[in-house]
C-alpha cells in the first residue's frame, strides 16, 4: 500500500536518498579514476608505434623491465615473440596484472638453462594470464635456491608461514621438453588463489603444485595435466581446495595430495573444514567420525591412465606408478563423481605414510582418516600383468598398519568410507561399501582387510614393488604440447591503449 506521508514527513527521507545517490556516484567516480589512472606498460620486441602515445601507455623490450615499472593496478601486456628472460615479482609489484596478447605465440622461453620462468614472490594479488612458459629447468648450480619452476607464486618456500595471498592464472600453458623441469604452475606458503584453463606437461615432479597452506581457500579448474610424473601434487595443502572439472591422463600417477615432512611444512594434508590451531597444527589428527563435513574436494575430473614411465621423477610420493589418486597420509579428503579409469595399479589407493621413510629420528607416522570415496566411476583398472591377481590392486584399496613394523605407533587410520560408487575391478578390502560404506558413523582401520598379520608381508611386498617399477622408469625427452586455447578478450578489464582501442 502506497504511503500516505506528508511533504514534511518525506523530505527527511528524501535527503537521506540523494546523499546514499551522491556517495555512490562519488565511489563509482572513484572507480572509474583508477581504472584511468592505471598504467598500461606494454611489452615489444620492436620499436614502439608511430604517432601519439596515450599518457598512461609506455613502451618495454622486456618484461622485466615492465614488471619493475608496475605498480598495483597496472597492467603488463606481452605482444606474441619469444622472450629469452626470467621474470620475477616482487611485492612492490603486488596487485599487478601479467597477460599476454595470446597464449601459445607469448612465449617466455628458458632454453633449458637453470632458473625459474615467472615468480611472484611474495607479492600479494597478482595476475599471470594468456601465455606460455617452457623450459626453465633444475639444476646443481641453483644452490639452495629452487628452480626448475616454469610459473611459480612463492609466498616463501619452507618459512612454515604464510606469505602472501592472491595468487590467480588462466589460459596458461607450461611444457619442458627435456628431463630436467620441476614443476609447471607451482604455488606455495599463499592463500585465496584460482587457476582457471591451465596445462602442463613433462614435468619430473609434477604439472601443478599447490603447498604449504594448511587453509588454502582455492580452487583449480579446467586443467590438463598430462606426461608429468605427478599430475597435481599437494603437500600439506588442505582445507577450502577444490580441484575440479579438470583432466588428468598418462602421468606417472594423476593426483597425490600428501602428508609431508620435512618439507613445505607445517604437516599434515588436511581437508577437514573449520579446523581448530590452524597456526599450530596436530600432524597426526584423530578424526572420530565418517560424518564430517570436507573441504579439500577432487571432485568431476577425468583421471585416466596414468601409467607412463617415459618421464622423469624425482619427488613421487611413496613411489607410487600407475596409480589415478593417492593418498598417501591424507585426512578427511573427498573424491566424488570423478570417472578414474585405465590405471594400471590401482583407480584409488590410500595408504599411511611415514616421512621421512625409512624411518628416522624425525620421521612422522601420518595415518590415514576420514577420507571419503563416493559416487566415482572406477573402469578397468589394476590390470597391468606385472600385478595380476594381487589382492591389492584394482579400483579401490584402503590400508593401514604397516607404520608398526618400523617402530610407529598402532594403526590410526579409521573412519575412512567408500560410498555409491561404480566398480568393474576388485576392492581392497573386499565389499569394501559394507564395513566401510558411509552409511556407518564409524569404520574400523582396514589393516590389510581384516585377514590378519600374515597379508602385511604382501602388502608391503606390494608396495615395494610399485616403488621398484616406478624407479626402473627409462625417461625420454616429452613432445611439445599442441596449441591451447587462448583467452577470448585480452582486452577484459584493461584501460584504453594501442593494444586495446
């Protein structure tokens, strides 16, 4: 029903309105007067063009020397041509925005010399979108500096703190053609990120590294990850993560989120939401319950045949080959609707994890608990030859005690469930739905399938092997990736300039 207010009655509220309108305007001027205000620092191989240049436009041969003109706000815009150069942010340059022109002719090429690509560190909020980065690799003369990383936001490697946040790509692509790269798109010690529509490949740890942020709140999306010893590795990376709508095929194994110690610390890998003393983590958490909500989620990907021993590896987990996910010491992590296929040694395998292994003075005994496996399609896998009959290969597999034969505590690994899912290959342990089927508020350690002390010899005889098979690898050179798709409108966002009339 209409007011009936009189004129004086109104006008209180109508001055209330025109100052909420004039405060708006004011807030959109101001946005509006950053976004012009904003520098536009373009990078050429050429001269620049004839004719009058705008004001917040300039000119670069190189990208370093645009990053290091750059402030927040700003944009690096990378004309196509190969740049023979490193790159590296600082946190002067936090808030920037680094976009090539198009993504496979923006090439930062590192000739297989020893250094990193592009890294951002600890800068917060920066962009690096729509280009390729290749053949940055690893080698002795780094010293204590880590390199072979193609992309790399590095909040600050092994601190044990968190150093930056905002660390965001898309349309990226990362390949070394040799034996030497370590990772492709890599972060670490950062918070709140996204990569969006990424590839990587031939890399000897893995395609893409997520590390070091006990509540990473990030998401990854739309990645292909293929020919990496690792697909997606995630040491003591947990909480909000979510790692989806991504394709993961013909790496040594596909994902592997870990437990770690001593590296990237603090441990453990947990996906537990809301977690208590995220400052000062308990490395081997006791989750009571199948019932609890999860945060750290691989969730509708395709991860399909990851069997290749034709690429080099150096940092695989467990020694793990041939295998869709493992979980090598993980808590209270979601797999769900994900078709995991083609896998010669297992579709999914979880497993405690002492690390450093053998054992040593230091060495933490990561269980396995609370993780969830449900609604995934398993097809045809555990069928190499070399496994044939194993009771331990197949789609599903969940273990636990063997920490004790190397002077661990009793096995924690319970409350791990299994549920809705569609098997064409054998379980570990059997019916593992029953005992171990979501619907129970608990489940029990899986030992090695409840038939007692006399499968742990196999199981560890299992193991071994896997790791032996993994070792005999005989690596080759990987291809050059074809042509990604590049970013739709690398004008998005970016004020008026030559590049964008």
């Amino acid at each position: 029903m209409r007011s009936m207010r009189s004129r004086s009655e109104r006008a209180p509220a109508l001055a209330r309105h025109v100052a909420v309108a004039a405060l708006v305007a004011v807030a959109l001027c101001a946005t509006a007067a950053s976004a012009l205000a904003a520098n536009v620092n373009i990078v050429r191989q050429g001269t620049p063009p004839k004719g009058k240049i705008p004001a917040n436009t300039h000119y670069f041969t190189t990208i370093q020397a645009a990053v290091n003109a750059s402030s927040a706000g700003d944009y690096v815009l990378i004309e196509p041509g190969v740049y023979d150069e490193a790159v590296k942010v600082t946190s002067a340059q936090s808030g920037i925005w680094i976009r090539g022109m198009n993504r496979n002719t923006v090439i930062v090429d590192g000739q297989h010399k020893a250094g990193n690509g592009i890294e951002i560190y600890e800068a917060n909020d920066v962009w690096v979108e729509n280009l390729t980065v290749r053949n940055f690799d690893q080698s002795e003369s780094c010293g204590d500096e880590e390199c072979g990383n193609e992309i790399w936001w590095n909040g600050g490697a092994e601190s044990g703190k968190i150093g930056a946040h905002g660390w965001y790509g898309s349309y990226l692509t990362a390949y070394d053609t040799g034996l030497l790269g370590g990772y492709g798109v890599f972060t670490n010690n950062e918070v709140e990120g996204s990569w969006e529509n990424i590839y990587a490949s031939g890399f000897n740890d893995s395609g893409i590294y997520v590390g070091a942020c006990q509540e990473c709140d990030a998401r990854i999306t739309g990645a292909t990850m293929e020919d990496n010893a690792l697909g997606y590795s995630g040491s003591n990376a947990g909480g909000k993560l979510t790692i989806e709508d991504s394709l993961f095929r013909r790496n040594s194994s596909g994902l592997v989120p870990n437990s770690e110690n001593p590296g990237d610390p603090p441990p453990p890998q947990d996906g537990e939401c809301n977690r208590p003393n995220i400052e000062n983590p308990n490395p081997t958490p006791v989750i009571t319950t199948t019932d609890i909500p999860r945060c750290t989620i691989i969730r509708n990907d395709v991860i399909v045949e990851n069997n290749n021993l034709s690429v080099p590896a150096v940092g695989n987990p467990a020694g793990t080959w041939g295998t869709g996910v493992v979980l090598p010491g993980d808590y209270a992590d979601l797999i769900e609707q994900n078709l995991i296929a083609g896998n010669a040694t297992n579709g999914v395998v979880g497993l405690e994890y002492p690390n450093p292994f053998p054992p040593q003075a230091d060495t933490i005994f990561f269980g396995m608990e609370g993780n969830r496996v449900s609604d995934n399609i398993f097809l045809d896998n555990g069928h190499d030859p070399t496994y044939k009959g194993n009771q331990f290969a197949g789609d599903l597999t969940f273990t636990g005690g063997y920490g004790e034969l190397f002077g661990g505590p009793p096995p924690k690994s319970e409350n791990n469930c299994a549920s809705g899912n569609l098997f064409t290959d054998p379980t570990f342990p059997t019916k593992i739905e029953r005992t171990w089927g979501c619907q129970n508020k608990t489940t029990p350690s899986p030992g090695f399938g409840g038939f007692g002390p006399q499968e742990l010899p196999e199981a560890v005889e299992y193991l071994l092997q896997i790791r032996d098979e993994s070792e005999s690898r005989k690596p080759v050179d990987q291809p050059a990736p074809p042509p990604q798709p590049t970013m739709p409108n690398p004008c998005a966002g970016v004020p008026k300039n030559p590049l964008c009339p």
